[in-house]
C-alpha cells in the first residue's frame, strides 16, 4: 500500500491544470458525502480523502495496532505520501461539527478505541453500554482534544493555514483560508446541504452546483438503531457542556446562538 500511495500521491500533485482536491478534515464531520458527491462529478482532478497529513503516521499506526488494526487504512499510506510531496498548490476542502456529535459518532464508527467493551458477542454495539460509556467519555475534556486541536496539528503544521488567524462568518457557515496555489474551503456540516453545494462548486470553479450524495450515515448502517436510540437518550450536566462549547474550535466556528442550541439539546431536561 505504502508504493502504491507513493505513486498516487506524485501522479496526482504533477498535474499542474487539475491540481489534486483533498478532502482533508477530523473524522465523523460527514466527509463521505463531499468526497462521493465530487467522485460522482467526473472531475479532471484526482480527489483523496485523508485525515492525517501533518507527520503522526508511525504514532497513528501504532496505536491502530495496538486494538488490533494492522495493516492500517489506506488513507493513512496516501496521508504520509501526500505529506512527502509538499509543497505543491492544490484544493482543500475541510469541514467541522458539533464536537459532542463527533466523539458519539466516532464511538459508534470505532468502538475498538473505547476505553470499556461496548459491543455484544457478535460484534455489534449495546446500546445501554455505549449510552453509559458515554455519559462518562463526553464529561471528560480531554475526549475533545482530537477535535479541538485538528486545525492546529494538521492545516497549519501541513500547509501554513492557520485557520484561527482569521474570523469565521459563523452567519454564513463557510469560508476560504490559506493563499492562491493552497486554499482551504472550511465549512460547518450543520450547514453543508444548505449552502455545501454552491460554496464548493464556487471554490471549485464548477459549471454548476454539486449534488450532494448521501454516503456513510450512521442512521443506516448496522448499529443504527442502538446510535438512534442513544442520541436520544444521552444528557449531560449543563456545567459540564458549557465548558465543552467554550473552546477556541467552538467559539471560532459558531455563534452564541448556535452554542446555546447545542448546549440546549444536549443537558438534562
């Protein structure tokens, strides 16, 4: 895999009229849907889809082996060859979420990393045990350090895009960070069917808007029902969420509004 990604990522990064598009971004923000909606497109560009860039390849490995993942995914090969190639212009396209939602969402895609079992003899996750593990996980501070210090370990050592340097228009939901040959499209997920299609086919100089296919849904797959049912019954202490929602990630990328709505759906009634 590791000649492989070699060879995609420098194929990809010399072709200077379609330089590459890299849907690079924290897992659980529902990349899935960007990266298949702009597979579907038939772009000239060559698309990856790539959660670590910054250098944490022989870290990450390690710690996917240690619960049992060896080799690792492809993305973590095609991440450390993109990163051997740098710098080279190309288009980023990165989005962010409700930091609560994307520590549920990451329990149920990997339930592996969690800290106690959570799943049944055949595999599939108890719902009554994820809601419990849950309610003490998501209490914790530093179950948000991954999303809260994305930016800063992987954009910005990466590309030199610093994305707190400048203001978000959290009343738009989107925008673009770094230079000319190496721009970054971020955009709020709560926002993406909304205002996704346009703000990237205009970042992306498409003919007309993208149409967003739906890929990688929760709601769908064979824990569906136990993540339903725990969204819908997981609260927490509203002390503990008001620190979680005054962080440096929140308070850049959503408005006290948007914070009060979280804050509001995820306390005890």
């Amino acid at each position: 895999m590791r000649i492989r990604a070699k060879r995609e990522a420098r194929r990809a990064f010399s072709n200077l009229t379609a330089p590459p598009i890299l849907i690079y971004q924290m897992g659980k923000v529902g990349s899935t849907t960007v990266y298949d909606s702009l597979r579907a497109a038939a772009l000239p560009n060559a698309i990856f889809h790539l959660h670590f860039i910054s250098g944490d390849f022989r870290e990450n490995k390690k710690n996917l082996k240690a619960v049992g993942i060896d080799p690792p995914p492809y993305h973590f090969y095609l991440g450390d060859a993109v990163r051997k190639v740098l710098p080279r212009p190309c288009k980023i396209i990165s989005l962010v979420r409700d930091p609560i939602a994307v520590v549920v969402s990451g329990v149920f895609q990997n339930p592996y990393f969690a800290n106690e079992e959570i799943r049944t003899a055949t595999g599939t996750i108890d719902h009554e045990k994820a809601l419990k593990y849950l309610e003490s996980e998501l209490s914790d501070q530093s179950a948000y350090s991954y999303v809260n210090d994305w930016f800063d370990r992987e954009p910005k050592q990466a590309f030199g895009i610093d994305v707190f340097s400048q203001p978000f228009p959290v009343n738009v939901g989107y925008t673009i960070y770094g230079k000319a040959d190496v721009e970054a499209l971020v955009i709020r997920l709560e926002d993406l069917v909304q205002k996704g299609p346009k703000a990237i086919s205009d970042f992306l100089n498409l003919e007309k808007p993208l149409v967003l296919k739906q890929g990688n849904a929760r709601t769908e797959s064979r824990d569906g029902e136990a993540y339903q049912h725990t969204l819908k019954k997981l609260r927490l202490n509203e002390l503990v969420c008001r620190e979680i929602y005054s962080s440096k990630f929140v308070r850049h990328f959503y408005s006290e509004t948007m914070i009060e709505q979280f804050i509001s759906k995820w306390t005890h009634k």
